[in-house]
C-alpha cells in the first residue's frame, strides 16, 4: 500500500499535532527570542534510548543511555542521558523550553489492523505478535531499572517522568513521527540543501520505509511502504536463522556474506523478498515471519530451502551459511538500489543523498548506492538507527515546527562526556598508578606510534565520547594496518569475536583517494568502498575478503589529535592509516575513565593513551611513562 505523498490525508493527520509552515533556508545569526536562548530536548527510547540537546539551532550534546547503564542496546527511560546534556549546557529541565520525543504512541491502527488480520489468517503467529505487544505496553520501571526493549507506555508518561527526575517544567512536550525524526537526523543535519532523503528500518509508527526530498527546511514524503513490509525485519530475521541475536548480531552477517556466494538470490528475489514495480517491494510473511524468528521459529517451508538454521553462536559455520549470508545482502541491496533510483528519479533528479534509519547501518548497501547509483554524495549520520532519532526530533521541531532557518551541520559525532586530566589522574591513583601527564603531545604521539610499529594495540581514549555505535577516534582499539595478523590477534585475544569479522581504517582525509576508491568525506564508517588494488598489501588487517573497507577519514579540524597521530604514523611508516576498533569487549563502548581502565586490565592491550596519560603494560604490570 503505498502512502502516497505529502497532502495525503493520513500524512497530514500524522502531522497535525507537531507541524505548523517551515521557514526558508537560511545561514545567520542564532534566533533570538526576547533575548533569551531557546533549548529542546530530544528523547528516543524503546530499544536504543538517547537524549540530545539543541540550542538555538546548533547541538551540544547527544549521547545514548546504554553507556551509562552498561547494556547493549538498553531500552529504558533515559535520565542518565538527559542528566548529561542537561549538565554539559549548565541548566536544568526547567529552562529547557521543548521536548521533542521521537514517536507517536497514539498511532496504533496500522498495527492493530495487522494484528486483526494474523489473528484470522495465522493463528499461532498471532499469539507471539500478542506477546510481543504485551511486553511493549509494559512499564519499564521509568528510568529507574535497565531494560533491554523499553516500554511503548511509558511514552505516556514523559512530563511525569521527566518531573520525577528532574524536578518541574513548563516545556512543551512534542510527539514527532517517528520516520519524520529519522528524515531530520539525516538532512537537516547533511551539508546538502537539496537532497534525495531516504529512511528504511525495523518500522515507524505506520511506514517501513520511506522515500521523501528535501529542500531548505522543508521534507516532502514521495512514498511509503507500510509496515509489515519491512527491510530491517527481512534482514534481522535471516541473520536469526544464522544463529546471530536478532536486533544485534546484523552486521555479523553482513561482514559474513563477502565469504559466500549468493546462491539463494533467485530464489529470495522471487518468494521471499519480492519487487512487483521499481520503487516499492513486499515481504512474503507465510515464509518469513518476523515474530516468530524472534523465538527461533522459522516455517517448515524456508526449512526445506535453506536446511535447518544454525544452532546460536557457538554452533560451526558451513558454506550454507555463507552462501545464505550472501544472498540475503545481496537481495537487501538490490531492493535498496532500486528504491533510491525510483526516489532519485521521481524527487527530481537530486545529486545528493540523505540516509537514515536502522538499516542505514548497512554500510555494504551504502557504498554501493555511491559507486554504483546516481548520487554524487552520500550523507548517513553517525547514529542513522533509532537513537539518532534524539538529534532528529531536535532538528525537526526547531525547523518544521518552529519555522527556524538551518545553522547546523553534523561533521564530527563528539558530542558525549569529556574528561580532563584532572579526572583521569584521580582514576589512576585510585588504581594505584601515581604518574604525571605527559605534557608534550608530540612526545606522547612519538610514544604511541613507537607501540603501534612494534605490533602492539593502543587503547586510545581521548576528548568527547563519540554519538552512535561507531568508535570514530574518541573510544577506541588502535593497531598497525600493515600487519595482517594482527587482525587475528584482535579478534581472538581481545575483543573475543568471530575471526571472519573486518577491522575499519581510519585514514588522513587528505590521503583518502591515495587508497581506496572514494569520492568524497567517510567521517562516520557508514561506507564500505573498495581498497585500491595496489595498496590492498600495503594495509591488509583492515582489507575484507572482498576487497573493500569501511572507511573513516580524519578531519584536521574536527579531529586534530586524532589526526596529529595518524600523521606521526605516516612519518614513521609512510602509510597514513590506523586499524580502528572499538575501545569495549562484549559490553557498550566504555565512557569513563574508571571503564577504560577496568577494560585495559582484563584485555591484552600494549598501551593505554588516555588524555595526557601514557601507561604501558609490561612484565604483567603497568609502567608509568612521565614526561619532561
């Protein structure tokens, strides 16, 4: 069913309680009302909690409530969150002017007409549908226990949650559709003034996917696809049947599917994932039920092609595996490119594209909508899944609703807790390491990289913490690209995952062309493009099986520790790239310099830079390194 553009009815009605005439673009001086500074606050929740913080149009703080609880993907109410931005602008909730939260509850008929329909056609699918819904109306104990799915109730409850934490408050309190936030984290936050806007995930609150153009600040909605039809339950549930952890193992199979060849394409081209007209698909839910992956229940039909599904994490991979792993991604990019052609085509031709949403994520299917689709740029936020919904809904409500002209560009992600050396030396010597900062950069970058050549792996923890799931440079494992081996160290002895997985390069943005096929800025690791086929031995730990690499390239002037280190790299070894992993084992990114440690100490990690802090692991115990 296809939703139809922007004056359709059931659009509008969506939009009625949050979206009054937007502005014209403009770049200028930040509005003033009366005088006085203009703060929203937005929240996402239900499975990637986050909050944001605007001010007069530009971000000071985002970051994710799973760093602070310490569980993946944590779903809870997010005070820790807000706590954070409200302390990094030196306010509290009473001055914040808007909340802006990333989804309508109230929206439930396309759900509840699905249900209806599973209940009358598929009645053991309908039970675990009711189940599932079940557990999303349940309270999540508001902010107060960790919850690993959140609570769709709860979201009724936002003003009296944020009064229970935060004390009273006069801010209006805007619910915002939820592919809308999505379309907002992208384009208002891309350097494009006109784009193809594309957002496709799990599902809205009535769209899995949506097509849309932007202009200045406005976004104009070509197509959606309703929900069941969605690409990102396609794609959890195949990486179910793999035996990876559905809503978190995703990007296992994509980093799998280079091992195989897509034997099963046809034949999920046909049955399983289906395109009738070029913009639009549909998922065949008789053979690939969402819900019951969920619980590990797959037909008796997808059985007989694709033989019985792997037995959990432990269980050996086999071609089968692989081949299933290949043509799963393989169809999801077929699908993809098809849709941003027809979106490209029938937006008016625009060069630039914005992508956002959980499948966003999928940096295999992004590359190759660059190399291969009509775009001449590509721009996928640092957190293009739900929690960016937090900065999304922002941006939405500061330009759609209240009419404010665009000021804001998103080029780094750092915009989570900073510690100085102050608070990084109480850490150490609680942990019994009495040392000095080093205060001279380039003897602490010289130390670094002396690690680094000899095969060790740096913990490098520096400045802000980064937005999203990537390490970008602020929270990670660093190590040598030139040696191929260390890869197998990484993965076997640290970070403890599977061997088939790549590493990422961040590379000098300068240097970018000099190594991999690639027009333009990767400063989120949303891209996987080809490795220069000369340079393929030269870098061969962050080279995948298939030739490619998701690349982050290093800004001068967003990163410039970062990049100061990169470029003492290459005066060392002519080469201007670092592996970059994340700086966690089984467990979020760390945040704090009391994680950071901890992590370095159960890890086999050479050295941990950590602000002006250089301690280096050696005969089993840590070595102070002093400066002068």
């Amino acid at each position: 069913m296809d939703l139809g553009h922007q004056g359709s009815g059931r659009e509008a009605a969506s939009r009625t309680r949050t979206v009054s005439q937007p502005g014209p673009l403009a770049q200028g001086p930040p509005p003033i009302r009366d005088g006085v500074t203009m703060y929203i606050l937005g929240l996402a929740t239900m499975g990637e909690s986050a909050a944001a913080l605007l001010k007069d149009g530009m971000l000071v703080a985002a970051v994710e409530e799973e760093r602070f609880t310490r569980v993946k993907h944590e779903g809870c109410f997010p005070i820790r969150a807000i706590a954070f931005c409200l302390a990094q602008a030196g306010i509290t909730l009473a001055e914040v002017d808007h909340v802006a939260v990333y989804w309508q509850p109230f929206r439930v008929g396309v759900r509840a007409k699905a249900l209806l329909t599973t209940a009358l056609t598929h009645p053991t699918a309908f039970a675990g549908k009711v189940s599932r819904v079940f557990e999303e109306l349940s309270l999540a104990g508001g902010g107060q226990a960790s919850s690993s799915q959140g609570s769709w109730a709860e979201l009724f409850l936002v003003r009296r949650l944020l009064a229970r934490h935060f004390g009273p408050s006069r801010a209006k309190i805007h619910y915002l559709d939820h592919h809308r936030c999505h379309m907002a984290s992208a384009f208002f936050a891309s350097p494009f003034d006109e784009a193809t806007v594309m957002v496709f995930d799990g599902a809205g609150e009535e769209a899995a996917t949506t097509l849309a153009v932007g202009s200045g600040t406005t976004l104009r909605v070509l197509k959606s696809i309703p929900w069941p039809h969605s690409l990102g339950h396609f794609y959890s549930a195949i990486t179910g049947f793999l035996g990876f952890t559905m809503l978190d193992g995703e990007y296992k199979m994509m980093g799998l599917a280079p091992y195989g060849k897509p034997e099963y394409l046809p034949f999920i081209r046909r049955n399983l994932l289906v395109t009738d007209r070029p913009g639009s698909y549909r998922l065949n839910h008789a053979l690939l039920d969402y819900h019951a992956a969920l619980r590990g229940r797959f037909s008796p039909a997808l059985r007989r092609i694709f033989g019985d599904p792997r037995q959990g994490d432990e269980a050996p991979f086999t071609e089968r595996h692989q081949q299933l792993a290949a043509s799963a991604q393989a169809a999801f990019e077929e699908v993809v490119f098809d849709l941003a052609s027809w979106a490209f085509e029938e937006g008016g031709r625009r060069s630039h594209l914005a992508l956002a949403g959980g499948c966003g994520l999928n940096c295999s299917a992004n590359g190759r909508l660059l190399r291969e689709g009509p775009f001449k740029q590509i721009y996928v936020p640092p957190a293009p899944h739900d929690a960016g919904c937090a900065v999304g809904a922002t941006l939405l409500l500061y330009h759609e609703t209240l009419g404010q002209p665009r000021r804001f560009t998103m080029t780094h992600a750092a915009y989570g807790p900073a510690y100085d050396d102050h608070a990084i030396g109480q850490t150490l010597r609680a942990a019994g390491l009495h040392m000095q900062p080093i205060a001279d950069e380039e003897t602490l970058l010289g130390k670094t990289v002396e690690v680094l050549t000899g095969g060790g792996v740096v913990g490098w923890f520096q400045g802000a913490m980064e937005f999203g799931p990537r390490a970008l440079g602020s929270r990670s494992f660093l190590a040598d690209p030139r040696r191929d081996r260390i890869r197998d160290t990484l993965n076997a002895k640290i970070k403890k995952r599977e061997l088939f997985r790549p590493f990422a390069p961040s590379v000098k943005e300068e240097a970018t062309a000099d190594y991999f096929e690639v027009t333009q800025p990767s400063p989120f690791m949303n891209l996987a493009l080809p490795v220069r086929q000369d340079k393929r031995a030269v870098i061969p730990a962050v080279t995948h099986i298939d030739g490619s690499a998701r690349i982050q390239t290093v800004s001068r002037t967003d990163q410039p520790r970062y990049w100061r280190l990169l470029d003492r790299f290459e005066r060392a070894t002519g080469v201007p790239i670092l592996l970059n992993t994340s700086f966690n084992i089984q467990e979020p990114i760390v945040c704090t310099p009391e994680q950071a440690l901890a992590t370095f100490n159960t890890s086999g990690v050479d050295a941990l830079v950590i602000g002006n802090y250089f301690v280096e692991r050696g005969g089993g115990t840590h070595k102070a390194m002093y400066g002068t």
